[in-house]
C-alpha cells in the first residue's frame, strides 16, 4: 500500500517547479565566490553598530504617530482579524475560497515581513492584540485612577514563548489539516477557531506582564514580523519617526534571550515546509508508515512524522549554528560561548528572510490575486455576494514565468547570504578589536552561512521532486 | 598593502575559475534540458507518431489506480489526458481551471494547450482527490 501526500497548502493551485541544475550551480558558485571577497575585503571599523537614526519632519512623524491615526490603524486590525473569524467560522470550508486562510497565513503572515524589512516595524500600530490591551488598560486607569499592575515577566524566558509559538503556527498551517493519512491542508473553520484561542490567550498574557512587554517577548506576530523590522530603514526612537541606517537596528535585538530560538525556529519552518515535499518527502512517508504500522491512526500518524520532522529540522539549524558558536570560541580573545551565541544571531536574520522570499514569493504574488480579486468580493466564498464587482476574477499564472521566480529564489539566497556575512563581519570586528582575530573567528560564521545558503538552494531544487 | 594586493589577485582567481565552472556546468545543464526535451516529447507520441493519450482510471472509491498520475510537458505542447471514472464527481484542472463532470462509469477527455508553467493538479472536485500532477517546464 502506498500514501500520497498532496499539495499541504490547498491554498495553491501551483506549485514551483525545482531549480534546474545549472542555475543551481550557478548559485552555489556565486555563494562561494562573494565569500571569499568577504574574507579578503572585509573593513577594521564596525559600521553597523550605531542606527545612526536621523529624524524626519516633525509634523508629518507626529501625524502619523499621533492619537487619530493610532486609533484608526488599531480599529483597522481589529476589523480585520474580527471579520477573518468571522469569515472562518460561517464562510465555505474550501480553503481557497474563503478569506481567512489567504488573509491570515498569506497577506498578513508573508505580507509584514516582505515589507518590515523596508518600512521597519509596521505591524506594531496594527496589532489588534495590542489594540485591545492598551484600550482595557487605558479604560482600567481612567476608572481606577491609576495604572494597572502587572506581574514581573521572568527575563530568563525572554523570547522562548514565541519562538514555541512561531513553530506552532507553522505547525498549525502545515500539519494540522490531515484527513484519514492525507495532507489536506489547514480548514477554515479549524483557523478560526485557533485565532480564537490564540486571542484570548494573548489578551490573558498582556494583562497579566503588560501589554508592551508582552509584545516584545512572547506575543507571536510581533516578536516575528519585529525581527524583520530591524533590517528596515525607519524606525520610531522617543515618539517620533526617524530614518535609520538599514540593517543597523538589528544589531542590538538579539539582547533578549532566546532572540536566536525565534530566528533558528524560522529558518527550520521554512526549510520543513519546503522540504516535506521534496527533500524529506521519502523519509516522512516511511515514518509515516512505521508509524501507522504500529496501530495509530492514519490522521495522527502523518500529524507525528511532519511533527518529527520539523522538529529535527530546528535542531539541525540550532545545531549549525551552535558548531558556529563554538568555533568562534576558539579564536583568541573570544567574549563567552553565552555572549557569541546571542550576539551573533541577528545575523540570521537576512538569511531566515532569504529562506522565506524564496519558498513563498511566488504563493504571495499568486495569491494576492485571489485576496484583491474574488477573495475581497466574495469574502465567504458563498458566491452570493461580490461586493466590488471582483467576485469572478481568477489568478493569472502569467504574471510570473518560471524562470523568473527561479531567478527571485536563488537571487534572495545569495542576497541573503551577502548581508548576513556583512552583518557577521561588523559584529566580529566589534568583539575582536584585532582584525586578524576578527577575520579567523568568521571562517566559521562563513561555514554556517554557506551550509545555510546552499541547503536553501538544496531545498529550491528538489522541490516537489 | 601587500597582502591586500595578493588578496585581490587569489580573490580574481577564484571568479576566474569559477567563471569558468560556471561554462562548463550551464553546458551540462542545457544537454539536460534537450534530454528532458526528448525524453517527453516521446512520451506524448505514440508509435506512429501519433498523439498519445494517457488515461487516468478511477476506481469506484474515487482513487486513482496506481497512484497520482504524473505528466510532464513543455511549455506550447498539447497537454492531453483521459478520465475513466468509477464514480461521479468533477475533474478539475486546476490552475488552468477547467473542469468536466463525469459520471460513474464514463469518462472525459482533457484537450488543451500548456500556456501556464509549474505544477498543477487535478483532482476529483466533490471528493478533494488529487489524480494527476501536471507539470509544465519553460
């Protein structure tokens, strides 16, 4: 007997084709070569360390920071993630079809990240979590006459809960919808019902540490789309709007623990969804298999061997990392293990945005058709409704040919690649004052970034195989 | 200043090769290419050269016998594939979005030109079952 595991997001109706050979030689070249003029053409002074912020006019910073607008971008988020609910619950259970699967998981989860890393952390003013918690807090001080009082957050935890939540989610949209042994994709309704529970949660956490300092650790959105805010060029430093030096941020966001669990735990989802259909897909079916074997449903056994899988990922990506880390410990003058390992992580980043451009560019430009299209006239999938005269439209597969989006993959690695190692060099010469010593601790964040950049270019060309 | 220099020179050594490399694997990779070429353009013909049809037969739970069916074309040639089917359901092709009720017992023939590229499936609309995964190359 055999499985088949089809198409996990049934979002799609396309898949990517695998990078041929040659461009995948191509890119692994490229990769080795920028390395090696890294090593060699490396500056002695970090340049990265100071944001070096400058603000912008005024009047238009405090227009777009000031109350009104506040108001109406927390409202907008409110809506939003109220009407995706909404839609979940009472809309069509076909996932392409119904609003909150493309506007949860595509416009909003690959949406603020593909734009953080320009315009900085603009999720921050739409978080309807955020929205709610500053809303029950302000009311909560203007009844009581005073500001609530709020639980001391244990710092050891620092970013941990949503690095485990980052995993979840994916986990959520990949895994979870199984039926009877096959892959059929996150419901709907299934997604509704999370957001529900991932609401009150999160509400639950901002009132008992705080509505800010829950954002900053454990609130799952914002931890993950203001990781990638740090490579953006405009920033907010004491209430007013700035412009910043682009990539600098992120050089100080690593300073809470478990900062690099979040970047390593978005590398290793998006090597787990794009390899459990190429690269892993054998070794799935056949756990999948002893498994089911051993007298567990077909469901829960396929469910356990992508659960497996996508946590041996994480620990293959932490353990890279780590031999990274260890490395560089060796080099004379190195700070502690402790103080490399996050200091070192944010250079992750560029590399974990990479992985991301490369495996859903295409899912994003595709399906934002659907979102403006029938999805924003026909939002419950009813055909009863089309609100903006969008509801028949369809997605035109033309608008990218293959080998465009094959260029746009392997051009975000190597991009990735190059920033990372330039990140990775700035902070090196910071720790080790001494060029020489600076220039011997990166063969080893080159090895990791290489090992990273070319299991990416891996992945993009076994796709599907 | 010294080292530098040396640096510079090793590092236009390394692209050198690399550029080099670079020629010969895009050869292999486009002797590739014309093998892949080959390779479907026989499988879409049939002995006399005429157009082959593949067919698809579903069994009366609504699986597709021996598994999903794998196509593989380039793109301008003519996708064609035939639907037997053991129960009633819609075939749909998806992304080129075309899709034929069969009834249980009879069958479809799909007839159209591959203008889109990447991966597709088709499957039985009512049932969600994927039959066949289209590929289309540049």
């Amino acid at each position: 007997m055999s499985f088949f595991l089809p198409l996990a997001h049934a979002l799609v109706a396309r898949k990517d084709l695998p990078v041929p050979a040659w461009l995948f030689a191509w890119g692994a070249s490229l990769v080795l070569i920028v390395s090696f003029f890294a090593l060699s053409a490396g500056w002695r002074k970090p340049r990265f360390e100071d944001e070096k912020w400058r603000p912008l006019d005024e009047r238009f910073s405090r227009a777009l920071l000031g109350y009104p607008v506040q108001v109406l971008c927390g409202l907008i988020g409110i809506f939003l993630l109220g009407f995706s609910i909404y839609a979940g619950l009472h809309g069509t259970e076909a996932p392409d079809r119904n609003f909150a699967l493309t506007f949860i998981f595509v416009t909003a989860w690959l949406g603020f990240p593909f734009f953080s890393v320009i315009f900085g952390d603009i999720f921050r003013p739409f978080n309807p979590w955020r929205a709610v918690g500053r809303a029950v807090g302000g009311a909560f001080g203007l009844v009581a006459g005073q500001g609530s009082a709020h639980l001391r957050y244990p710092e050891r935890l620092g970013r941990w809960p949503a690095a485990i939540g980052l995993l979840s989610v994916v986990w959520l949209e990949v895994i979870y919808g199984t039926s009877g042994g096959v892959a059929v994709g996150l419901s709907p309704h299934a997604c509704a019902v999370a957001a529900l529970v991932y609401s009150a949660y999160t509400l639950v956490m901002m009132g008992l540490f705080g509505v800010e300092k829950w954002c900053e650790t454990g609130e799952i959105f914002s931890v993950y789309f203001g990781m990638f805010s740090q490579l953006g060029g405009f920033g907010v430093r004491d209430g007013r709007l700035g412009r910043r030096l682009p990539l600098a941020a992120s050089t100080h966001w690593a300073t809470v623990p478990g900062s690099a669990a979040v970047v390593i735990a978005s590398i290793a989802s998006t090597s787990f969804d794009g390899a459990q259909e190429g690269a892993l897909k054998d070794a799935i079916i056949q756990t999948f298999e002893w498994l089911s074997e051993t007298g567990l449903s077909l469901t829960a056994s396929l469910r356990l061997a992508d659960t497996i899988f996508m946590a041996i990922c994480f620990v293959g990506v932490g353990l890279v990392y780590l031999i990274g880390v260890r490395g560089m410990s060796t080099v004379r003058g190195a700070p502690p293990v402790k103080e490399l390992r996050r200091g070192f992580a944010h250079t992750l980043i560029p590399i974990a945005f990479a992985y991301l451009v490369a495996h859903y560019f295409s899912l994003f430009v595709f399906q934002e058709q659907a979102q403006f299209g029938y999805l924003l006239s026909d939002p419950l999938g009813t055909a009863t409704t089309d609100l903006f005269g969008t509801a028949n439209n369809g997605i035109d597969f033309k608008v990218l040919s293959a080998n465009a989006i094959w260029y746009v993959q392997v051009g975000a690695l190597v991009i990735g690649h190059v920033v990372g190692l330039t990140l990775a060099h700035d902070r090196a010469i910071t720790y080790w004052g001494n060029y020489r010593q600076a220039a011997r601790s990166q063969y080893w964040m080159l090895a990791v970034m290489v090992a990273f950049t070319c299991f990416g270019l891996y992945l993009l060309s076994v796709a599907n195989a | 200043m010294n080292s530098n220099t040396t640096r510079v020179v090793a590092g236009i050594a390394v692209v050198a090769v690399a550029v080099v490399l670079f020629a010969v694997l895009r050869d292999d990779g486009k002797s590739d290419n014309e093998k892949v070429e080959e390779q479907t353009k026989t499988e879409h013909t049939g002995a006399n050269g005429a157009p082959a049809t593949t067919t698809i037969v579903v069994d009366k739970e609504g699986k597709p016998v021996g598994g999903i069916a794998q196509l593989t074309y380039n793109e301008g040639e003519q996708v064609r594939f035939k639907v037997e089917s053991g129960v009633s359901d819609e075939v749909h092709m998806h992304g080129y979005d075309i899709g034929k009720d069969v009834k249980a017992g009879g069958s479809v023939t799909f007839d159209f030109p591959a203008t889109l590229e990447g991966v597709f499936e088709a499957e039985l609309e009512d049932r969600k079952e994927q039959i066949l995964e289209l590929t289309v190359n540049p």
